[in-house]
C-alpha cells in the first residue's frame, strides 16, 4: 500500500559536534513515522483478511448447511473421469457363508471417517457371472465418495426378480450388520447391476420405492414395463448389444418409466452387452453424476446430467428429463 507523504517538523540546528546530527534525527523520526503507518497498515490488512476468512467460513458453513451430504471436493469433468476420486479406498471381504439372502462379496469404502457418513450402493452380476466382473466399479465408486458392495449371488443362474432381492438383502446387510454399518447413512442408498442384475437392479427398485437411485447396465428382464418405479433411473445400454438388444430391453425400459421420475436413457456406442465388465469411462461419469445427484443431492454433479449430454465417440444416443426435480 502506497503510504501518504507526510513531511517531518523542521529541527532547529543547535551546537554539536557534527553538523549531521539533524540529518540523523530527522531520518529516526522518519523511520520512526513509516514504522507507525506500516503497523496500521498490516492492522488494517489483518483485519481485511479476517473479515474475508470469516465471510469464507460462513459460506462454507452455509453451502453444508444446505446440503450436509455433499461429499469430496468440487467435481471437474478430469474428477469425474479419472480413474480413481480423491477418497482413499479401503476393502473387506464378507463370506457367503457368514450371510443369508446373497451370496457374500466385497465392500469398497473411503478410508477416513472425517467427513462423516456415505451413501451405499449394491451391484449385482449377470448371469452365470460372479462378483469379479463388475468388481472395478468397486474402488471407482467408492473413491468418489460411497460405501459399494459388489455381491455375488446365490446361484450364477439366478433370474432378475431374485437378482433383486439379494441386492435388498445385500443393502440390509451393509447397513445392519456390516463391520462398516457406522459409516453409511441408512437412508442413502442405490442399486446397480449388470445384465441380469440390470434386470434386478429395476427389480429392487420397484420393490423398494426408498432408494434414491437405480442404474440398470445393458439390463436384461422379460418384464419391460415399469411404471411403478418411484426411484430415480439411469438405463444404460449397448448399440451393439445381441443379448439384450436395446430395442427389446433398455430402450423399452426406459419409455415405461413415469414421465414424473428423474430418468435417464445412455446407450454406449461401440459397445456390447458385456462392456460393464470392463473398467469404461463414459459408463463411470455418468454412473457417478448420477448416484451423486439422487443419493447425495449433490446438485454440483448437475452439470454433467444437464443440459443433456449429446452424441459423441462414446455416446450413442442420450435421452432424459431436465432439469432434474428430484
């Protein structure tokens, strides 16, 4: 800060034996005075710098306030898809043999507790597949910020309506029993699943109208009518998929969603039915955006849901509703 000129008193000369003696008096109260208007100066700053910690501080108080589930830094589109989030991740393995209703699996959680608790997510398998095909979406999700239990199911030949419930028994089972249930809010949960768990994933959502989000990826169910599902809906399919082809399956499944529901049609291009099998970012970014949006209400992560997301190398075809109500 520029300090004003202030011009010092003239000092008589008086007898003395050198003739710089008002030279050096005058350069001490100089000194003297810019000391003066330094000091005031840094109070000043300090106290501007105070004010603004305080109104920083407000603001973040605020922000929380309004949302007390927000979880992890402000997302980026490089956050968003990149390969791991900013939670450190920590695994345990539960035994089939130690639970009922499901088949066991892994659980993904972030390390730390600082932030308090975390949404669940369930994933279920497809047909004759085991947990290790959809296991990367374990540490991927959970260093967003979720607490993920990849499962295995009772038998690989299990049928989506059963595929649904072992992911309902698999949520009771995380947020009752788990070594980790202290970390979850209980009211926070979602579904996802692949195939025949895609199938199930719609499956637990009709049958339990609590769970704040559904993806279903390149999902296979005879049943392609769900207007009872109250939860919000990310289907996610394939162009190029034979098993479930999305003219028989994601795209029926979406259309029969109430047009009242926060829904959501991706359909990959370049894909096959059994592209979730495999580490996928654009099947990352949207699954994140949109188990933050609906299980945290984390409207940060609206961004990337809309304006809809449009055509491009990885993405097909994109349908949804916006802005989202939910």
């Amino acid at each position: 800060m520029q300090q004003p000129n202030r011009s010092l008193p003239a000092v008589p000369a008086g007898p003395g034996p050198s003739p710089r003696r008002p030279h050096r008096l005058t350069s001490r109260l100089a000194r003297a005075g810019l000391a003066v208007l330094l000091a005031a100066g840094g109070l000043v700053a300090a106290q501007a710098t105070g004010a603004q910690a305080v109104v920083g501080a407000q603001a973040v108080s605020a922000q929380a306030a309004a949302n007390p589930y927000e979880r992890g830094p402000a997302p980026t589109n490089a956050s968003i898809e990149a390969s791991r989030g900013s939670y450190a991740v920590s695994t345990t393995t539960v035994s089939a043999l130690s639970v009922s209703g499901f088949g066991g699996g892994t659980i993904y959680y972030p390390t730390s507790t600082a932030d308090g608790t975390f949404g669940a997510v369930a994933i279920s398998p497809g047909y004759t597949a085991y947990q290790s095909s959809i296991a990367w979406l374990g540490p991927r999700l959970a260093s967003q910020g979720f607490v993920v239990f990849t499962i295995d199911t009772l038998t690989t030949l299990d049928q989506p309506d059963s595929r649904g419930r072992q992911l309902l028994a698999a949520l009771d089972y995380l947020t009752r029993s788990s070594s980790v249930r202290s970390r979850i809010d209980s009211s926070r949960l979602g579904v996802m699943g692949h195939s025949m768990g895609g199938g199930g994933t719609l499956e637990a959502a009709k049958s339990r109208p609590s769970l704040q989000a559904a993806i279903p990826l390149t999902g296979w169910n005879l049943d392609t009518t769900w207007p009872e599902i109250k939860t919000p809906t990310l289907i996610v399919g394939a162009d190029g998929d034979t098993i479930a082809p999305v003219a028989t399956h994601s795209e029926p499944f979406y259309a029969s969603l109430p047009s009242t529901l926060d829904k959501a049609y991706l359909e990959l291009r370049g894909a096959t039915h059994f592209t979730p099998n495999s580490s996928n970012t654009t099947i990352a970014k949207y699954s994140i955006s949109w188990l933050k949006r609906f299980i945290d209400d984390d409207t940060r992560y609206e961004q990337f849901l809309c304006p809809l997301p449009q055509a491009s190398l990885t993405i097909a075809e994109y349908r949804g509703n916006c802005p989202h109500t939910s």
